[in-house]
C-alpha cells in the first residue's frame, strides 16, 4: 500500500525500514488468516483449503453466546457512559467550582491505573459490600472506564468550539437548553460517536475486568477467548480472528471517517 | 491529572435567573445534574475501591472468610522475598524493555509518515499502521504463538533457509516481541502527533546555517519532538508495565511478572488478597511515579497527554 510512483524520492532506509514495520503489523494477521483455512487440527502444516473452522464457529453456542454476552455489556456501558461522559464533559468545561482539579484528577484515573489493578480492586469492593456478581457488575466496571474515555474526547472537541456559538443561540432567544441541544449537542456529536467507538472496542477487548467481576453466570467473548488459547493453538479460535478482525477494520474506518467529518465541518466553522 | 492551565471555556456562563432563590438554585442545579452522576459513579467503583485495597494491603496475609490480622507492613515486606523481588525486576526490564524498542523501531516510521511520505498518503498511511490496535489484544498475542512455537511458523522458515531453529515461546525474547508488537501503535501514533507539527522552517534555517542533516536531526528535530518522544514513552511503560495479556500467553512460567502475580493471587490458587493489594498498591504507585516524572521533566505543558 506504501508503494508509490515517486521511487527516487521515497526509496530512503526510512521508506524501507517503515515496510518492513508495515510487515511486522500485518504478517501475524496475514498468518492467522491462512492457517483459519487450514484443514489440520494440528495446524503447523497446510494439508488443504477448508471452510470448517468457519463452520464450527458457526455451530459453537458456547462461543456465540459469550460474543452476545460481551455485545451486551458494551452496549448498556457505551450507552450509559456515552450520556455520562458528555455530561460530565460538558460540566468540567462550563463551571469553576471548588475541588475541580480533584474532580478531573478523578475523572482521567481509570486511563491511568493499570487494569489489573481497577479489576482487583473492583472484585474486593463488590465482595465487601456482599454485592454477588453477574453480568450487571461487569456493567458497573466497564461504564467506569468508558465514561472517562467518551469524556476526554469529548473535551478535546469542547476545547476547540468557537466559544460565541452558545451566546449566539442564546441572543436569539433559545433558552439554555434549546440552546445546548439545537446547537452545542450537533457540535460535539462527531466527538461522542468517536469516543463510543473507543470505548465499545475497549468494552469487546476487556479481560481482566471481566474476569474479576462476572461472577459465575456471564462470560464474555474474551474470557471465553482466554481460556481457549491459554492452552495452545486452536484452528476455530483462528477462524475467529479473521471475523473479528474484518468487523474491527469495519469500525476503525466508520470512526475515521466520523473523524475526517467532524474535521471537515471544523474547518467549515 | 495535573493542575494544567485551563482553556477558555467554550460554553456561556448560564445566564443569570431573575429572581434570587432561583439563581442560587440554578447555580447549583446544573453543575450538580451535570457532574454528580459520573462524580458518584467513580467515587463509588473506582475511588472506594482503591481505598479498599490500600486497606487489605496493610492487612498481612488477608484471605476472604479468615479472621484478619492486625494493621501491619506484613504484605508490603513479603514482596521484598527472594522469590518476589525478581518478579518485580521482571516486570520493570520488560516494561523499560519494550518502552526502548518501540522508541527505536516507532521512530523512523513516524518520521517516515509525517515527514517523507506524500502528504495526502499521510492520514492513510497512519491509520493502517495503527488498524490493529482495533483488534482483540488477546488475538494478536495468540497471533505469536502460532509463529513462535516450535513446530510454528518461524522455525519452518528457519530451517528452510538453513539457520538453526529457535525456541523463543514461553521464553522472555516471546514476551518483548508480543509487548513491541502491542505498543508499537502507540508509540508511532504519539510521535506522529508530534513530528508532524515540526516546524519545517527550523530545519531550513539549520541546513542554510551549515548544519548536516544528522545535525540538524540532533540539534533541531529531537529536541522539537521531546515531549512526544517522552509521552509516548511514558504509554507505553504504563501499558506494558501493567501489560496481562502478553506475559501470560507468551511467557510461559518463567515470565512471571507483577500483573501476573496479581492474578494469581485473586483468580488463581494463591488466593492472599492482602499480599495481592499489597502488589496492586506498588503497581499504581510505580504508574503515578512514571507520571509525575513525566510532568516534571518531559511535557510541561501536558498537551501530549489526555
């Protein structure tokens, strides 16, 4: 994809070195995406083209039912922390108040603290108050990272509003809340879908959390995942990457392009 | 995270109520609908809890359903045992390990794709080299396995170009090439960020002064781009620092590491919930620390950060 016309400018070590880095990022991919078609079980060789890696996944209701498990807890947090996170958002840009650089020291912690240490300290939390865990806990944890997440974008689009947008509307007789819904809300939705779309793939990519607050009933797609592969290789979990790959390359462009938006009615300001 | 200079605010002051008591109500009305759900929210699962663990971890040996002891420094001194100590070293090499190889294979990439490359490749070029990133970290781990182990792909091309075959899996060299795999979109994205806003003109006025381009790079380029240089660092000490995943599907028993211990002491069969928050607590202090060192010394302004 980096191969371009202008060989006599472009052929530096740099342009070589940033290839063979390209490689470095694709080749596993590349790798688990033709062994995915493998017929062996034991899939060191290639023994012949075969679509039923594909099929045993599709036949998997174990499988199936921890990637609804994990649709589910992402959905309900994205959706929670998406209100959540453009409230507080909103909140910190708008009003001084004592205890603020608390309040925002506590608000970017959970991108800080390692997860292994959020999880822990969640699982002892819940334990302490006698709180049993289910589907709803891993809920609970999650909205904690993902509002933090949808909150800093959203922030860094707020920092960069024209600051005369809301006294305009409110100079033309809208009131405060028409105000925000008619015309800072349309402003900052680039900004929130974007932030969703980050927290939904960190929500589908937990395993620590997940783990220390599922309990026995829920079981995500990743921990399903982890206690597949933890005991070597499996040709169906490859056949998994491969469309879980595709989907994720699907959202990585739909957030591009929300990007590309949003920059673009930015420049139209 | 730090008291940084705040932007102007975009948003109007509220305008002011007609009456009183009504202004003094919607003066408080909105900041709190505003603030106090998400205020709760992370005081409740994530501010308590914390406490929480720095409470257990002043509780030598605490296991769940055991009678406690007193208040001590038993946990804190347990990690100072000969088989823990090693494991905290571990995790540090691992992590100062990672930080410096994605430092030196990020940096030509970036500067590749901000500077070099056709400006209108340049967006494209960036997001396929950080498309991974979208995808399950467990995968592109287990990824690693299927090259590395034995019988895996790396030995077949090994042996068929001769060179004697290597058995790097469950071996620390599996560790830093999972972890360098991981990171590296970090790191090249944050150097992006700041190589791109390099001013090109500095490194005219230095050609045009006599500098060679190495000395340009040095004099001119390196300083412009330190606090992203020193941001990107920093995530990707926390995020391998803290990194679960990778050790625990690529490193096999002889990688313990902090995370890992963690783990184990929760999920696993140790099941020491003191000596296990004890490690929790040491693992968000050697992050903050991380932090403020990067305040005081890398990026004054925090722009690269947040």
């Amino acid at each position: 994809m980096s191969d371009q016309p202008k060989a006599k400018r472009t052929l530096t070590w740099q342009f070589l070195f940033t290839l063979l880095m390209f490689a470095f990022m694709y080749v596993p991919i590349l790798i688990l995406a033709i062994y995915s078609f493998n017929e062996s079980r034991f899939s060191s060789n290639w023994t012949g083209f075969s679509l039923r890696w594909y099929d045993s996944l599709l036949n998997d209701a174990r499988l199936l039912s921890s990637l609804r498990d994990s649709l589910f807890v992402a959905l309900i947090a994205v959706g929670v922390s998406a209100i959540l996170g453009t409230m507080m958002a909103v909140g910190l840009a708008k009003y001084r108040f004592p205890g603020k650089s608390l309040y925002r020291g506590m608000a970017y912690l959970p991108l800080i603290i390692p997860d292994i240490a959020i999880a822990v300290a969640t699982l002892v939390f819940l334990v302490s108050v006698g709180f049993s865990r289910s589907i709803w806990t891993i809920i609970a944890a999650h909205i904690v990272f993902c509002l933090s997440y949808i909150a800093v974008v959203v922030s860094t689009r707020l920092a960069g509003l024209n600051p005369h947008l809301e006294e305009a509307a409110l100079d033309l007789g809208a009131t405060p809340v028409q105000a925000f819904i008619r015309v800072i809300l349309p402003e900052l939705m680039p900004a929130i879908l974007s932030g969703c779309l980050l927290a939904f793939v960190l929500s589908m990519d937990d395993l620590l959390i997940a783990s220390f607050t599922a309990g026995g009933g829920a079981n995500t797609l990743p921990m399903e995942i982890f206690g597949r592969v933890r005991t070597g290789i499996k040709p169906d979990i490859n056949a998994l990457s491969v469309v879980l790959i595709l989907a994720s390359g699907l959202l990585a462009f739909a957030s591009e392009y929300l990007r590309y938006r949003g920059d673009q009615k930015r420049l139209g300001n | 995270m730090s008291t940084s200079t705040q932007p102007p605010s975009p948003l109007a002051d509220p305008s002011p109520a007609p009456s009183g008591l009504r202004r003094k109500l919607s003066k408080w009305i909105e900041p709190l609908t505003l603030l106090a759900p998400s205020g709760l929210w992370l005081l409740l699962l994530l501010v308590a809890p914390t406490l929480l663990i720095l409470e257990l971890s002043l509780i030598p040996g605490f296991r769940l359903g055991q009678a406690t002891a007193p208040y001590g420094l038993g946990n804190y001194l347990q990690i100072f045992q000969p088989i823990y100590l090693p494991v905290i070293w571990r995790s540090l090499f691992f992590a100062i390990g990672s930080t410096l190889t994605t430092l030196l294979l990020g940096f030509p990439v970036a500067y590749w794709i901000a500077l070099i490359a056709p400006q209108r490749w340049r967006n494209l070029l960036l997001v396929s080299f950080i498309l991974p990133l979208w995808t399950s970290s467990l995968l592109r781990a287990y990824a690693w396995i299927a090259i590395l182990r034995p019988t895996g792909v790396l030995n077949t091309v090994l042996g068929a170009i001769g060179l004697p075959g290597q058995d790097w899996l469950n071996r620390e060299p599996a560790v830093f090439i999972g972890m360098a795999y991981s990171f590296l979109p970090y790191m090249v994205l944050i150097l992006y960020a700041s190589l791109e806003k390099l001013d090109k003109r500095l490194l005219e006025a230095a050609a045009d002064l006599g500098a060679t381009p190495q000395q340009a790079f040095w004099k001119v380029t390196i300083p412009q781009t330190f606090p992203g240089i020193a941001a990107g660092c920093l995530l990707v000490f926390i995020s391998s620092l803290g990194d679960f995943v990778v050790p625990e599907l690529l490193g096999g028993a002889s990688s313990m590491t902090v995370s890992r211990l963690i783990y184990n002491q929760f999920l696993g069969a140790t099941l020491n919930w003191g000596f296990g928050s004890s490690l929790s607590m040491v693992l968000i202090l050697a992050v903050s620390l991380a932090i403020a060192l990067l305040i005081k010394y890398g990026d004054k302004n925090g722009e690269n950060l947040a």
